[in-house]
C-alpha cells in the first residue's frame, strides 16, 4: 500500500508522540496538532489521507472539528480517538460525519489496520459487515461470528481474518499478509504467519469442524465459504 498521509489531532503529548513515532516507523507521513483550531486550519490547508482526532482537545472539542472539516470537505476519512465509551458518544460521532471510532486505550495494530482500511474505503463511511460462508466480521464493533457464535479474537487476529474476508477466495501470499497485517518484508518474518494461521483456525474453523482457511503449498493461503 501507498505511503498514507496522516494528520492525527491529540492533545496528550505522550500519547501523540508514541503514536506519530509508531506511524512513522510503518511509513507513514504525520502532522502532529494538540489543538482543535489547529487541527481545522491543517485539514484545510492539507490534503491528506486520513485525519485522527481526540474528542477532548482545547479550543475546539473533536466534534466540533468534525463539523468545521466536513462542511469544507466530504471526502477525507475521519477516525475519532477518545476516552469515552458508550453508544451515544459514537453515535455523536457518526451522525457529525466521522467514519470510524476507537476507545483509549487502544491497540496499536488495530489503530493501523482501521487507519488503512479507511485509506482505502476513501471516505465511504463505516464498511458494512464483511461475509464469507456463515463467517461475519463487523469491524466498527471489532466483533466476529460464526453463525450465532462469537469468536473472541485477538487484535492482531482480527487483522489477518479481515485482511482474508476482504479477499474472499482469493490465494494471498506470505509476502501480501505480511506487508498488510505486519509491515514486514518477507525476508523478517520467521513462521510468524503460520503461526497466526493456526491461532485462527483454532477459532475459526476447529470448533465448527470446518477447514474455511486453507494452505496452499509453497504459494499462501485463502478463505472460502463454508457448504
């Protein structure tokens, strides 16, 4: 994928350090802003990728942002970044023009995986649930089902499934996984994907006496619908 051109807007230094650095260090670009007027001008004036805002910033609160971005641009894709939990505040969110939503404390390798996922989508709003077979990902609720059983998964197992459901049938290489899930080359991987493979089978497949995931020899892997 594309280097991405982040502004991330969080008044919390040390968070936003940790998380320009991170971002850097997977090749992304990133302006860094701690406040809300701030962070309005920079959208303005810069086109960028995607925008992550904290909700509780000085001068101007994230949904005010929200609104000042969206009435000068409908496009660039909004993630909002914040303490609070609840219904009401994401529904806030979305209802002001925000695509996606992520709960301090959060996982970094979610936060990269939604930040791409949004780079890709353009700004389409929140995808809707992904399908394969009786398998279900809904990736705003970061939720997975397999018919009516939920299946907890790790973040970074909630990456590769929706990396897979994204590609439906499709034979995706050690090289294609790694790059997305992990932004490692080929040559830095170890087993780490085989190793993952199996973490998700034994969620995905074993306990529904399914074989959804399979390996094909010396190339990678695919997901197919379950009969």
């Amino acid at each position: 994928m594309p280097h991405l051109h982040v502004l991330l807007a969080e008044d919390e230094q040390s968070l936003a350090t940790v998380v320009t650095n991170g971002l850097r260090e997977r090749g992304f670009t990133v302006d860094t802003v701690h406040d809300g007027r701030d962070a309005v001008w920079r959208a303005r004036e810069t086109a960028y990728d995607v925008i992550v805002l904290d909700i509780m910033m000085p001068g101007l609160n994230g949904y005010d942002v929200v609104r000042a971005i969206r009435e000068h641009d409908a496009q660039t894709p909004i993630l909002m970044l914040t303490a609070k939990d609840g219904e009401w505040d994401q529904a806030d969110a979305f209802e002001l023009g925000a695509d996606d939503y992520l709960t301090k404390p959060f996982s970094f390798v979610v936060l990269v995986a939604r930040l791409r996922a949004l780079a890709r989508r353009g700004g389409a709003g929140v995808d809707a649930p992904l399908r394969v077979g009786g398998l279900r990902l809904d990736s705003a609720q970061h939720r997975v089902h397999r018919a009516e059983s939920e299946i907890d998964l790790t973040p970074r197992e909630f990456a590769l499934l929706e990396f897979f459901m994204r590609h439906p049938g499709q034979l995706l290489t050690k090289s294609q996984i790694l790059d997305d899930v992990w932004d490692l080359p080929l040559a830095d991987h170890g087993n780490i994907v085989e190793v993952y493979i199996g973490y998700l089978r034994r969620k995905i497949d074993t306990p529904f006496d399914l074989h959804t995931l399979e390996t094909v020899r010396g190339v990678g892997y695919r997901l197919v619908a379950d009969v």
